[in-house]
C-alpha cells in the first residue's frame, strides 16, 4: 500500500502527546497530515515521487531518525526529511544535517517555526518534482515524435500540449474522430507523468452493455444483484495508482454520469450494494468523438460532468487536416508492416503519392495503417473514390496517364484537396498552396476549379 499523493507531511513521533499536539498545528494550518508512531517501514509506502514531507524524531524505540533519513534518501536524496531533537541531541542533528537532513527543530520550539520550516520544505519539493517533470519531457520527446508522427503544425502543437499536461495531474478530455488516435494519445500522457509505473487501464463505455456498465466501472459486493456471487473489484479501483481511460464517454447513461461525477469531485467509489467509500488515486482521461457542448445543449449529457471534464481539453487533429503528414506516416506503417512480414519495403510512386495526399482519409489513421499493410504486402493501392465534389478529379485520373499528365493532374488534385479545406478568402488558398493569387486564379481556370460562387470576386481578395 502506498501513501495518497494527497498527504502533505507524515509526521512521526512515539510521544502521543507531542505526535498530537504537533498535528493540531498542521492540520489548523490547512496541511494534509499522517500521523505515525514509528518509522518502520515508511520508506516502502512512499512513491519516488511523492510529493509530501516528512517531519520525524531522532530518538524513537525501533528505527531512530537517522535510519529513517538513510532509508529514505537511499529512495529519493531530494525528498525532504525535517529531524525533531531534544536538548542534547544538537550534535546529533548536526551530523543529520550533513547526511542531507532538510532542517532541524530543537524542543521546544514555537508552532509558527515548524510551519515555516515544512512550507519551506513543501515549496523546495515542488520545485524539484516540476524539474524532474521537465527533464522527463524533454528525455522522453523523441519517444513521442515516434508515437505520434508527423511534422505539421497541428501534430507539432499536439505534442507540445501532450509533453505539457502529462506532467501534471490534471484529467484531460480528449476530442477525436473515429480512428484518430485517442488511445494512442491517452497512453502517452500516462507514460510521461508520474504514473507510468502505475497502472494503464482502457475501457470503451460505448462497447459495454447498459446492464454491466456500472459493474465494469464501480464494481460490485456478493449479492448486489441476481448472479453477483462474489466481489469484483471495479474499474476504477483497478486503476488506483495510475491512470483509466474512458472512450466513448458520451455513450455513458444519465445514472453512470452522475456516479462518474461523484467520483472525479470526491475521488471515491463505492461498489455496486457496498457502503464503503473507496479513496482513489487515479487520473482520468476520457474521450470523445462527440461535442459534449452540443450533446449537453440537447439533454443527452449532463453539463456539470461536461463543465468538469472540460478543464484540459486536447484536440487530436483529422489525419485531412495534417497536410504531408499523410505521406510520412504511410510510409512509416508500411515500413513497419514490411519487417513484421519480411518483406522488402516497397517506394510510394508520383501517382500513388498523389493518390494519399488527396484522399481525406474518413476512416483517420486507422484506415491510413490498415491501407499501408496492404501496400506493404504488394497489394493494389485501393482506397474509396473520395474526389472532391465539383473537382472533376477521380482516382483512375490520378494513377493514369504519362508524366506530363501525372504532374497536371497531381497539380490539380493538390488545388482540389486545399479547396476542400476551410477557406475564408483567395488569398488564405493562395498562402496555403505557397502561391501569389494571380498564380492561384489562372490555375483555377486552367482546371476548372471555383472558389466557391464568386471565385473571382474581389470580395475573396
């Protein structure tokens, strides 16, 4: 078992006097305290990265202070450990102090010093884990370029928001369209924070029947209903320590939204026919193809749920949205594919390249990988005619013809795909193709392409 993440200071004391007096004054000050009468085995109950402090005598029955201090630092140097002495243990302290003590407090001493001295020491603590969280995220930065890869702007910035909420613990809602990569993402916030070796646990709300949901999720008692005849252990208890990913949340009845709340707002759960409330430690990350807002609007998802799991949004962008990255991932699956089959990789051709770049990809990177293991395997490159409506540009156009006719049409298809994109203006087609607009219209007449109804309008300028 180990210490919540919630407790700020473990105090240790055998004195019940001293041990409750002392407590008093850091619970009054508004501190998460654990009471102790001895340090044995303390150093077990603490993660590396708990972020608490420990106040303790030096002279105790059993492990005195300055085992305890060795023990622990032997776990964590930086972790702060304040020593209590008595009047002629100021020598000893000394010696505590060299060995990496944070402070030393001589009895008797004033409730406002032992204050000062565990805010100090809860201040330089956090400083530390926020060090430790940045150089993690740095270190491990090539790792995520190798999980989400891509070189466009928007996977650029989905990284950079990735790196910088894993290190926290906030629970984080992830938007994503089907096949996008919202798992992808989710175990990748839980491998960079501090919960990786804790455990990742996976569950897709809108895979579980109406009747077993709440079992799956809160667990349940022998006895809580007809064939429950033995306790089971839920998954959220199950995930305590680590993270819970929650796909399809929107697909969640009423009844489990509130019981969700209650949990996210409490960090409790209570099984199914139990009376015991269970304290998590847990970080949730939920996600969604849905607008929430919308579905709230409408009655089909609670708003103070939404509200609350709306803290830490992260977008995952649609692969049509990601430009080039289409090319580069391709490739990257293929690759892989072509090494777990033996076979030897195989080079995109002009038209094929064409053929991905213009695709808008309905079924995201799941249909991208799914396409690549074909053309891995020599298959056909055959992907769902998705020309864009008015474009005149079909797939056969794309893959046949000659060279000359292969670049007009690749030139085209480009047009076509940027033109299927949101464009307020000529001139934002003109800066997303890298084209002077006078360029950008001759192009358009020359294949027959309209910016809308009044492509040539000086309103588009």
């Amino acid at each position: 078992m180990t210490i919540d993440n919630r407790i700020q200071v473990v105090l240790i004391d055998d004195d019940p006097h001293l041990r409750q007096a002392l407590g008093q004054t850091l619970d009054l000050a508004g501190l998460k305290i654990l009471p102790l009468s001895e340090a044995k085995g303390l150093a077990a109950q603490l993660e590396r990265d708990w972020p608490g402090v420990v106040v303790s005598d030096i002279r105790m029955p059993g492990m005195d202070g300055l085992e305890l201090l060795s023990e622990l630092h032997a776990q964590d140097p930086e972790l702060p450990v304040l020593l209590i002495t008595g009047h002629g243990d100021v020598p000893l302290a000394v010696q505590a102090m060299r060995a990496g003590a944070y402070d030393f407090l001589e009895k008797p001493f004033a409730s406002d010093a032992l204050l000062d001295s565990v805010r100090r020491a809860l201040a330089l603590r956090r400083l530390v884990l926020d060090n430790r969280s940045l150089r993690l995220a740095l270190s491990d930065r090539n790792e995520l370029s190798a999980r989400l890869v891509g070189h466009s702007a928007p996977m650029l910035r989905l990284r950079e928001q990735i790196g910088a909420l894993a290190a926290t613990k906030a629970d984080v809602l992830i938007l994503g369209e089907t096949g996008a990569g919202k798992e992808v993402v989710a175990r990748a916030l839980h491998d960079l924070s501090s919960r990786r070796n804790g455990p990742f646990v996976a569950i897709n709300a809108g895979a579980l029947a109406e009747s077993v949901v709440e079992s799956e999720l809160f667990g349940h008692e022998p006895g809580a209903f007809t064939g429950a005849q033995k306790r089971r252990i839920g998954k959220f208890e199950f995930a305590n320590g680590g993270t819970l990913f929650l796909d399809e949340i929107e697909s969640m009845s009423m009844d489990v939204q509130v019981k969700l709340l209650r949990m996210l707002q409490e960090r409790v759960v209570e099984r199914l026919g139990g009376n015991q409330l269970i304290p998590l430690d847990i970080r949730v990350i939920a996600a969604t193809k849905e607008d929430l807002r919308q579905a709230a609007d409408q009655g089909r998802f609670r708003a103070d749920l939404y509200y609350r799991l709306n803290v830490a949004p992260l977008r995952i962008p649609p692969l049509r949205e990601r430009g080039e990255d289409a090319l580069v991932l391709f490739q990257h699956y293929a690759d892989e594919a072509s090494a777990r089959h033996g076979l030897p990789p195989h080079e995109l051709q002009p038209a094929q390249r064409a053929l991905l770049l213009r695709h808008t990809w309905p079924g995201n990177v799941r249909e991208l990988q799914n396409a690549a293991e074909r053309f891995a395997l020599g298959l056909e490159l055959a992907l769902d005619n998705n020309a864009v409506e008015g474009s005149g540009v079909t797939t056969v156009e794309v893959i046949n013809g000659g060279l000359s006719e292969q670049v007009e049409n690749f030139e085209k298809s480009l047009i076509a795909a940027e033109l299927a994109r949101s464009h307020s203006s000529v001139r934002s087609l003109a800066e997303a193709l890298g084209v002077p607009r006078k360029t950008l219209h001759d192009k358009l007449r020359k294949h027959g392409l309209n910016f809308g109804d009044s492509s040539h309008g000086d309103e588009n300028e």
